[in-house]
C-alpha cells in the first residue's frame, strides 16, 4: 500500500509546483497572454545635442559644412571685385585726398582717381593673398557672426577673426594669410606705384595699421550687420 501512496503523493507534489510556476499564464486550462513591461524610452536628445553643437560656431560641431571650391571662389571674386569692394578705396581715398595724403598726388579729381586706383589694387592684393592662402591650407576664411548671447564673448569672437579662420572640421585655427595679406598688399603699393621716398619700411607700418583696422572692423560686422 505505502508503495502506491507514495508515488500518488510525489506524482501530485510535481503537478502543484508546475502549475505554482505557470503562475497567471493558464487560467481554468485556457492560456492567457504574459504582457511583459518594458523599460520606457528614453528621450531622444539627439536635437537638443546638435542645437548646443551649433550655439557655439567655430568648434568642430557637426553643423557646419566647408564650402565648395566654386562658392569660395565666387566669394573671392566678389570680395575683390564685387560692388562693395568699391565702398571702402572710395571713402579712403577721400579722406586721403582731403589730407593731401601722400603730398605728391594733387589735391583734386585726379588726385583722388589716383588714390583711390591705389587701394583698389591693395585690396585685390589682400584678397588675392587671403583667397590663394586658404586654397592653400584648407581654410574657410569668411567672417562667422557668433551665435553667443554675451556682448563679452561676441566681441572676442570679432577680434580673433581678424586672425582665425575655420579648417575643413569647422575648428577655429590660426590663419596665417590673413596676418600677411596686409602687410604684403601695403608693402607691395609703396615699393611700385607710390612716390620714390616710401619705402618698405612704410609698407610695414601701414600694413599693420590695416590690419588693426580689419580686426576692428569686425565688431561693425559682428554688432551692426
């Protein structure tokens, strides 16, 4: 008798501890589907990422695309020869003119064609520079307004671009060209076409003066247009 109450008993112990495990999974023999939770998404901050890689230009971020050959060649030719490269050899050459500067170059119509033919040609001459030495070593060398809210880092954003430009990563870097072009374009005005008492020397220090105001004339672009 203990020998067919025995296996009776472990035959119904077995079939207790299945169904214990099968849990909610069968009701009254009838399957019942298991709905398993999964984790909640987390938040796409993809967008949120590439805003904060765009708020600050000039780092590498993934927004900026390098430009073309063919638009940065445009860009050169308006620069150089565009309307607005006329503006500036215009205004200068008035205020040369009314100051008699330099002395050899009459003080009238012919005086200001002269002078103002004259930093026409210095312009090209920076452009040319500036344009040939980016080809060169890979550099975008157009002025970027800062998207930075502070007047602080806005204005040292204008200043390091008179002497920065952005690689093909959109990193700021060092941009030798745009120190040269200056001194070269003024160095070369008074060795050729200016009168025989300028002299190298006088390039050199005119060139630096331009590129003083180059640099400041960035904080017009900067906080003005």
């Amino acid at each position: 008798m203990k020998r067919i109450i025995f296996p009776l008993i472990l035959l119904a112990s077995t079939s207790f501890a299945a169904a214990q495990e099968a849990g909610p999974s069968s009701v009254e023999g009838k399957p019942v589907p298991v709905v398993s939770e999964s984790p909640a998404p987390e938040p796409d901050t993809s967008d949120a990422r590439k805003v904060a890689d765009c708020s600050d230009p000039g780092r590498g971020d993934r927004c900026y695309e390098f430009p073309e050959r063919s638009e940065r060649f445009k860009r050169f030719l308006n620069d150089a020869f565009g309307p607005k490269a006329y503006i500036g050899p215009a205004i200068g050459a008035a205020f040369q003119t009314i100051g008699e500067s330099p002395p050899e170059w009459e003080k009238n119509g012919k005086g200001f064609a002269r002078r103002f033919a004259s930093n026409v040609a210095e312009d090209v001459i920076e452009e040319s520079v500036i344009y040939a030495g980016s080809e060169i070593l890979g550099h975008d060398a157009k002025y970027y307004k800062s998207e930075s809210k502070n007047l602080g880092k806005r204005a040292w954003h204008a200043l390091k671009s008179g002497f920065t430009a952005r690689d093909r990563r959109g990193r700021t870097v060092f941009a030798p060209q745009k120190v040269a072009a200056p001194f070269v374009s003024n160095v070369t005005s008074a060795t050729v076409w200016y009168p025989d008492r300028f002299s190298a020397r006088d390039g050199l220090r005119s060139g630096g003066y331009s590129l003083l105001f180059s640099t400041g004339f960035n904080l017009i672009r900067e906080f003005v247009f």
